[in-house]
C-alpha cells in the first residue's frame, strides 16, 4: 500500500504525483526517442500515423472530455488544418513556420464555429457539429481552387536548412528522412501535451471543468461562460489542426475522402474507448485504433489458415469490431482503457484494503437537459 | 422544370425525412436520449422488407411482408434498448450518443454481410404509375409517400392522446421520475417508444426504398432526418414533420436554381441559421432550464 504524504502545496499542482511517476515518462520519452533505430520503416510509419492520431485526439479530448461539448465534425478541422498547410506550402512560407500557422487557422475557423454554437448545449451542439462532420466533404469539393477538388492534391517533402522530412525513409547516406519526420511528431505531440497538461492546472483549465461539471454553477463563480466556450473550442481545433497539418504531411497525397464523416467518429472513439477526460486516454485510443487493423489483419490470416480457405476479405469489418468495442466500453466501462487501469493500479497499491464500492457508478435519475 | 413538379418530389422526399425525425423527436421527448441509430434501423427496415418481398427474395404479398418486416423491426428496437440502451439509464447524455452511433455501425455492417453493399431497390405493386395533372406528373409513389406518411402521424397524433400508452409516453416525457412514482413502468415504456420509432423508421425505410434505391450507406441520410428534426425543433412531433418537408422540398429547389454542391449543403445550412435564430428549433416553446 502506497500513500502520498503530502507536505507543501506545490505537491497538489505539479504535473506530476512523485518522482516515480516522472521517471516512467521520462523513460517512455526515451524509449519514445530512440524507437526509429529499434523499429522497421512499417512500424515507424504505424508509429508515426498512431502520434498524428493521438494529437488529434487530444484536440477532441480538450473538448469533449474537458470542456464538456461534444464534436461529431471534428474531421472537418483535421481538414482545415491539413489545406492549409498545402497553401501555405505553397505560398512558401516555411515548413516548419506554416504547422502552427494552420492550426491556428483551424482554431480560428473552429472559434469562428462556436459562436454560434454557443447557443447550443447538449445534445443539440453534437448535431450541429455532426452536419458540418457531413458538409465538409462537400465544401472541401466546392473549394476547388484552394483544395483540388474531387481530385485532391500532393504535398511535397517539407524542408529545413536542408533537413528533409519524408517519412519515407529513402536510405540516404546521412540520416534517413523518416526519422526526421517521426521526430518531428514526437517533438510536436510532447509540447502539446505539456501544454495540454499545465493548461489544466491553470485558471482556464479549471474554468473549462466548471463549466463542464455545471454550467450555471460555473456562471455563479463568475466565469465567463462564452468567452471560455470559444476559447476551449478554439484551442481545440487548433491541436486538430495541427494534426491534420502533419497529417497532410504523413499521407502526401490526399483528397476529399480523407476527412468524412468516418473519420470524425473514430476520433470520438478514440477517445472513448481510451478513456474521456484524460490525457492518457487519448494514446491509449490511438495506440489501440492504430493496432487494431494490424490485429484483424493478423486474426483473419490465422482463421483463414485453420479453416484451409483463401482470401476471406469482409468489408467493413474494421469498423464493426470499433464498433462492437466501443458498445463493450461504453456499457461496461465507461471511463475506457485508461479508467480499468487506474482500478487495477489503485486496487494494487491499496492491495489488501481495496472496496468493491470504491468505483460504483452512482445510480441516478435522467437530469433533464430538455429547456422547458 | 415547373417548379410545381419539383415542389411535389420534394414533398414526397420530404415525408420520408419527416418520418425518421419524427422516430428521433419520439424516442427524445420519452427518453430524452438521441438515437443516432435511426437512419440505419430505417435502412435495415427497408432491407428486411426487400427480401421479403422482391421476386428473388420469399416473394411474398407487398403487404403481407411490409407487415411481416415491420413487426420483425419492432421487436429487434424493443430488444435493442432492452439490452443496451437501459443499461445507460442516467447516465451521461454523451453515452448513448456514441452508443446508437455504434449500434448505427454494427446494424451497418450486418446489412453488408447479409445483403451485400449493391444498391438494390424494391418492387411495389405502385411502381412506374402516375397521374398526370396538366404539365404535372404524379408519381403513384409519390403519392403513397404522402398519404401513408399523413396517415401514420395522425395514427400517431390518435395513439398519444386517446390510449393509456400514449398518454403515459406523455407523462414520461414531462417527468420521469414523476411518472415512476405514480406507478407507470418507465422501463418498459421506453422500450416501447423503441419499438414505436423501430416502426416509423421501417415505414420511412420503405417509402424510401420504393422511390429509388437502397444499400446499407443509405442510413447516413438519418444526418438529413437530424437536420429536420433539429429545423422543426427536437421536442415536437409536428415540428419534425414540418422540418422534414422543409428539407425535403428546398433539396430540388437548391438542385435547380442554386450551383452545384449547394444542394447537399443547403439543408444544414438552414439547421445552422435555425440553430443560430432560434436554438430550440421553430415549433418548440422554450423556457428557463433548472438546476
């Protein structure tokens, strides 16, 4: 049984718990750093598509678990963020320069978004960021001049002082490029989660839980519920768009399809079946919506080879068992992967002392949302 | 094109987004959960129906199957919120919108595997007819759109103020945990009010196969049913009605006068201005919300 004993109050807010805890980040950090050299270029590349995902991730997980509003349409901002960096590229800006650039335009677009919405709560906001969700391959078509069309576009390798970021790894001599650009995820997902982790214990983050735990509680304390709202979904869209800058990026060529609807429900996934509310949760999703294809692949090769039969290809089987997982999760365990650990790690460390009761779901009435 | 002919298809279009929104405004008022599920439990009626019926299917009666489908479809809504969405009583609203999204994609993927993803269409005794009124044609099927629809919302109007079912639906509506205490089974009603919406949603899934096409993406137009239903504002039952017509007679409308891609986008976009204008839609009375 573990117990921390707390002695100052610069315990109750730093980032982390004990020095432990800070030696099992910095450990993954490293173990994180040096994966290029211990991976094949197909596992760096899933790597890589798994950190894009997760930052995506953290964008809707800054919304949904922190602010309390949920986005059905998220794919629409991953979509901003990823034409914009295509223009920016293409009106030279630098590389590097033009991926907070588009995020901010995402942001921009997404706070411009929420005004809005603002208006919305519940479980009207989720439709109305659903309809955007469904509009925006639409709109990307009608914006042909800025976004190709039907037809899509190509993003060529971004460079710095001749630093190259491919994510293909052609074997040049020096360094191979791949790792460049895995890197540069890597370095961009740990600022924004560190970003991410000290906006919660700031004022704002404070304020966004208030108002997503009460809303008119959190009006009473004298929090501006609007401008916060904005903020939140701003900030949102700008860690969205920045996903769907290196996205852009990692994929090279894209078009149109790469953002329906599809693609805004699995980052509600994502976060669900990771765990909502929690910074945590937003990897564990990714890493397991990144593993999973690998897995079904891998599963449906071994059933093919008992039964003796050839190719057995079901389509749409990928999203079926997402699908079936995220029922499991939401009936089963609502806090996701992220919450069954936290049980287990708390049932560990109490060992012998550990309740049943301590993580009952409390029962409770429907509280009504309806305005009447 | 006479804009009369167009206004007709779009009414006729229209009632079948009016009858899915109306299967989400049922199951929010008793339960005041979302179910996301609809459009694809509407296309799933509507499969269910085709084998039944077509030639190369048992070839039965159009009634007969119409009939044989609706009940299956009640009876899998019932069991669906028996099972699943129960479970979520007061829980977070969040839940059991990423749950009927869910149950949306695996009813999906079921109708894939049992009728494959080829749009195929039904056949109706009322096919290929029409009447024609000067420069105007009138589909029978337009036309069978319009009455079964008319019909099965005042059925619906009758079965909430005259049954004890519906006037305790009502009850439900306005206060759960009031309606418990004087004795009414909340459970069980919810899964009726399942059941009531698995049925709207069988008949819109039908009316919508006999006008044109079907595959198991058809049930994405439910976002279009949304959009109504968000138009008419979310707690009315005539209010989606309406908002489906709206939707479904400016679609043409936007197809003929405006550039193409305005068409898709014009019904949301109305959603949003009603959103902005008048966030509780237009047929709904809005009031203070309580702590």
């Amino acid at each position: 049984m573990r117990y921390h004993f707390r002695t100052s109050y610069a315990q109750e807010i730093r980032p982390y718990q004990d020095w432990r805890q800070l030696l099992w980040y910095v450990l993954l950090l490293v173990v994180a750093a040096v994966a290029p050299f211990l991976l094949d270029e197909y596992l760096l590349g899933e790597l890589t598509h798994i950190l894009i995902w997760a930052l995506a991730g953290l964008g809707l997980m800054l919304l949904a678990g922190h602010c309390g509003m949920v986005s059905l349409g998220h794919g629409a901002f991953l979509a901003c963020g990823a034409y914009m960096q295509y223009n920016l590229v293409n009106m030279s800006v630098p590389f590097i320069l033009a991926i907070p650039l588009s995020g901010l335009f995402a942001g921009i677009t997404g706070a411009l978004f929420a005004v809005p919405a603002l208006r919305l709560t519940g479980i009207y906001l989720a439709i109305a960021t659903l309809a955007l969700g469904a509009i925006a391959e639409d709109l990307i078509i009608m914006l042909e001049p800025w976004t190709g069309g039907v037809e899509g576009l190509y993003l060529e390798t971004g460079s710095v002082y001749a630093i190259e970021f491919d994510r293909y790894a052609q074997q040049i001599a020096s360094a191979s490029p791949g790792h460049n650009f895995y890197w540069l995820c890597l370095l961009v997902v740990t600022c924004v989660t560190l970003g991410y982790i000290n906006l919660l214990r700031s004022a704002t983050g404070r304020a966004f839980s208030a108002i997503r735990d009460s809303e008119i509680s959190a009006a009473a304390m004298g929090i501006h519920i609007a401008g916060y709202k904005t903020l939140g979904f701003g900030l949102s869209c700008f860690v969205t768009g920045v996903a769907g800058a290196l996205l852009a990026h990692f994929v090279g060529a894209f078009n149109y399809e790469a953002f329906n609807l599809l693609i805004s429900i699995q980052l509600l996934l994502l976060i669900t079946i990771g765990g909502i509310g929690t910074i945590h949760g937003a990897f564990i999703g990714a890493l397991l919506l990144g593993i999973m294809p690998l897995v079904i692949v891998a599963v449906r090769e071994f059933i093919a080879q008992l039964l003796g039969s050839g190719n057995m290809t079901i389509p749409g089987i990928d999203q079926a068992v997402l699908a079936l997982l995220l029922i499991t999760f939401i009936i089963f365990e609502p806090s996701g992967v992220h919450g069954r650990f936290v049980k287990v790690k708390t049932w560990l460390q109490l060992f012998p002392l550990a309740r049943r009761q301590l993580f009952r779901r409390s029962r409770s009435y429907l509280k009504t949302d309806r305005l009447r | 094109m006479d804009p009369l002919q167009l206004l007709v298809g779009g009414l006729a279009n229209g009632c079948v987004y009016g009858l899915l929104a109306l299967g989400f405004v049922l199951i929010y008022k008793a339960t005041e959960a979302v179910n996301f599920a609809q459009g694809d439990m509407m296309m799933f009626g509507a499969f269910m129906t085709l084998s039944l019926v077509n030639q190369d299917g048992y070839n039965l009666p159009f009634g007969v199957g119409v009939c044989i489908a609706i009940a299956a479809m009640a009876v899998l809504s019932y069991v669906l919120e028996m099972t699943f969405i129960r479970r979520l009583f007061g829980q977070p609203q969040f839940s059991v919108v990423v749950l009927t999204i869910a149950l949306g994609f695996v009813l999906r993927f079921i109708a894939g595997l049992i009728w494959g993803h080829e749009p195929q269409s039904l056949e109706t005794p009322f096919a290929g007819r029409a009447l024609t009124f000067g420069s105007i044609v009138l589909g029978y099927d337009d036309i069978v759109v319009i009455v079964v629809t008319l019909l099965l919302v005042g059925g619906l109007y009758l079965f909430f103020i005259y049954t004890r079912v519906g006037l305790a639906m009502q009850a439900c509506s306005q206060n759960q945990l009031a309606a418990y205490y004087v004795g009414i089974p909340v459970k069980r009603l919810s899964s009726i009010v399942w059941a009531v919406s698995g049925v709207t949603a069988t008949i819109a899934g039908v009316l919508f196969a006999a006008k044109g096409t079907i595959d198991p993406a058809s049930g994405l137009l439910g976002i279009k049913a949304f959009a109504a239903a968000v138009i008419g504002g979310f707690g009315s039952l005539p209010g989606a009605l309406i908002g489906g017509l709206i939707v479904g007679v400016v679609e043409p409308l936007a197809q003929f006068y405006a550039p193409t891609g305005y068409s898709q986008i014009a019904p949301y976009a109305i959603m949003l201005l009603v959103l902005v204008v008048r966030p509780a839609g237009i047929f709904s009375q809005v009031a203070q919300k309580k702590v």
